[in-house]
C-alpha cells in the first residue's frame, strides 16, 4: 500500500445511522481510504473507497481473554472502582463494567493484529466516546498507536446520567490517552473542560449536521409546517416545543417523527 496514501480507521458500533452515515461520507471525501471497523453487520456502504470490517464474538472467551490481559484488566478495573467508592454498593455493576471492560480487551487484541504490521500512518478515530475510546486509549499506552481522536455526544459524555455511579467508566483513562477529543457542542465542550480542567487543551467542539437540501417554496394558501425528529425522550424536552407553538397567533401544521419513550426514569 502506497505510504503516501491518508488512512483512516473509524470505529464504531452502528453505521446505518443517517448521522453516521455522512460522517463516513465525509471521510471518504477526506481520505484515500475509510476503513469502519464494528461488531455488526449493518449492511454494505456504496463507497468505493470505503471497507468495512466486522469483528466477530464467536471466538470470545471471556476466561481467555481475562488470563491473556491479567495485568490491564486488573489495572483498569480496580483504579476504576477505586476512583469512585459508590461502585461497592452495586456489585452487579462491578459485574457489568468487568464484562465490558473484557471485551473490550478482546476487540483490542483483534485491532491489534490488524494494525500490527502496517506500512502506513493511519488516522485512529472514534465516533463515540465509549468502549472503542478505551480500547484505543490501551493502544496508545502500550505504544502500539501513537494518537487517536474521539467524538463525543451526550450519553457517552454527561456522566450525572449514569444510574446510581454517576461516572463513566474509564473516563480518566480515555482523557489522559486520547489526542483530541470533539464534542459536537459547545455545552459539551465546556462540561469536558470544567470537569477535567488539566486535559481541557485536548478538547474541542466539531459539530455535526447534514446535508443542505435547499428551502421549500411555501405558498400563499399552505399551513405554515414545522417537521422535527427525535425519539421522544425527556431529556429532548419535546414538550417545550409544543408549548411554543401554543404561543403562536396562526395556524400550525406541527409533524413530529420519532418513536416514544415517555417513562419518568428515562433521561438518557
């Protein structure tokens, strides 16, 4: 493979979604090459230049992994639990978080026989700031990648919407490891920096958005129409648009496409 070539490897856990989908669209446009490593297969991306590459579980052994990556996974998990002492009243969620935490050493083990022998300097790159982050954060510390990037959204960044812990696990980790991590809001943006002040130089704000089809022609005799889109969850606050529109003096045509999950303990 020519060396001169722009490679970038882009991790991620759903490639059918629209957002995504223009992400990867971007990067084909940017990069001689788009390499989408995931666990699912989401169907094929109609882009000449972009391959994707799915990681199966059918080999997984978590005993395997657990012997093989004894050091990391002991190192990991208790400078986790031991950053936030509220993680030993739920054991069941040490649970979790130690069954994450050894896939996620299973998936980097794969990563890295892929990268192993590369005659290129590839880019590292995260769409969500979750486990994919942590793993390229192992990478980086054992010297086999030199830099990665991240984005990051809401539910892989407001940690106060994590149940009972109220912390992210690995969030230290990924932040110390990561080159460049980009919210896609500014509020995002100053969280990160507030909260983890000494890495605040790494973050950044990149939003996202999608393609500008153009402004429909309203005519004279149409219902002013306002079409909005998200699954109806409380932290959307769907509602206050509805309270807007209550305020307006003509008549409105309000269209809303999404599904709904209205339970009171919903807030992610």
């Amino acid at each position: 493979m020519n060396t001169n070539k722009k490679i970038v490897y882009f991790f991620i856990d759903n490639y059918s979604i629209s957002f995504v989908k223009s992400e990867i669209q971007n990067l084909s446009n940017a990069f001689d090459k788009v390499i989408v490593i995931t666990t699912k297969n989401y169907g094929v991306i109609e882009l000449k230049n972009v391959e994707i590459q799915i990681i199966s579980f059918s080999n997984y052994s978590s005993s395997n992994v657990f012997f093989s990556n004894l050091f990391v996974f002991t190192k990991l998990i208790l400078s986790e639990l031991f950053s936030n002492l509220t993680y030993f009243k739920y054991p069941s969620i040490i649970k979790n978080i130690s069954s994450d935490l050894l896939q996620t050493l299973y998936l980097k083990d794969i990563v890295r026989e892929k990268i192993a022998n590369l005659n290129y300097q590839p880019v590292f790159y995260s769409f969500w700031f979750n486990k994919w982050a942590t793993l390229l954060s192992i990478l980086s510390k054992e010297n086999i990648i030199d830099h990665y990037i991240s984005r990051t959204h809401g539910t892989d960044l407001f940690e106060e919407r994590v149940p009972y812990t109220g912390k992210i696990p690995f969030r230290e980790f990924q932040l110390k490891y990561v080159s460049r991590v980009f919210s896609v809001s500014k509020i995002g943006e100053n969280y990160l920096k507030n909260k983890y002040a000494i890495y605040q130089d790494k973050i950044h704000t990149s939003y996202l958005g999608t393609k500008f089809y153009g402004i429909n022609t309203i005519k004279n005799n149409e219902v002013f129409t306002i079409v909005s889109c998200a699954r109806v969850r409380n932290i959307k606050r769907i509602h206050l648009l509805a309270d807007l529109i209550k305020q307006v003096d003509f008549p409105i045509k309000w269209i809303h496409i999404g599904s709904e999950n209205l339970k009171s303990t919903d807030i992610t």
